[in-house]
C-alpha cells in the first residue's frame, strides 16, 4: 500500500513556489461528501498555507467522481486558472461499477492533462473501504487533498517556465 507509514500532509514547505499569483479550481464531487468535503479542506488550506488568496480559489461541484472529467474540461475552458484540482471518492462496492468509474475518471483526468495546457490534479480517493478514505481524507494517513494542492501549485509553477 503506498501509504503505508507515509503521511500524506507532510511536505517540505520550502520546496513549494510562492503561489501567491496563482489562481486554482477545485472540482468537487459531492458523492461521498463526508470524504470529499476533509479532502476540499486540506487543499484550500495547503493552498492558503502558501501565499493563495481566497479570491483566487474557484469551487465548482459536480454530482460524482465520474463527472470531475467533464467539471475539470469546462472550468478549463471557461476559467483562467493556473491549475485545477479534482476531488473525489470512490468506494469499493458489491459490484463492478467501482472498476468502471475509476478507470473512466483516471484516464478522463490523464486526457485533460494531454490536451490542455492547465494541468488537472487528481485527487480522488480509490478506496476498498470507508475507513481507508476516512484515514486518507484528514485521519492517520493525513489528508490527499494537501498533497494534491502542493502538486497544483508545482503544476502551475511549472506553467510558467
């Protein structure tokens, strides 16, 4: 497991860019809201924690993970942000929707990334159980949602090369 003894809020804050000119979206599925509202949390805060003003953080939220693709594409296209941030939370059920939606919402999040220049961040959990997304939503594995604001802000960094 890769995040075994690894916190994933931990990071060397003076490796991150000043992100203070940077401006974020953040798609946000509402399908496990308990999951993605602590992973949406510890962006906005990793964001705010390096120089992000509010004014400069776009919330969009979308039905499911499924439809981050689709939310990501059209804050793309319609918002001008250095990068975007996709949070979601699948959770392994009795049947296969679970391959199907996260394959789908993983190679929906690499197109983008190929076809556009805004880099989209993927944080979406892919859990076999509640308690694994609890503990990496804000529990003993930290929160996804940092780590995934830090790359947004070395993604957006990098645009500027």
């Amino acid at each position: 497991m890769a995040t075994v003894n690894k916190n994933l809020s931990t990071y060397d804050k003076a490796t991150i860019p000043n992100a203070k000119d940077f401006r974020f979206g953040i798609v946000v599925s509402e399908w496990n809201e308990n999951i993605t509202e602590g992973l949406f949390e510890g962006a906005v805060a990793a964001l705010k924690e390096n120089g992000v003003a509010d004014d400069n953080i776009i919330r969009w939220n979308v039905p499911g993970s499924y439809e981050l693709v689709y939310g990501a594409k059209h804050m793309q296209k319609t918002q001008e942000v250095d990068a975007i941030i996709a949070i979601g939370s699948v959770i392994q059920g009795e049947t296969k929707h679970f391959d199907f939606v996260c394959s789908a919402t993983a190679h929906g999040i690499k197109d983008l990334n190929v076809q556009s220049d805004i880099p989209v961040i993927f944080c979406v959990l892919t859990d076999n159980t509640l308690q694994q997304a609890i503990d990496r939503s804000g529990g003993k594995h930290g929160n996804k949602g940092i780590e995934a604001a830090v790359a947004a802000i070395k993604m957006a960094a990098l645009r500027t090369f």
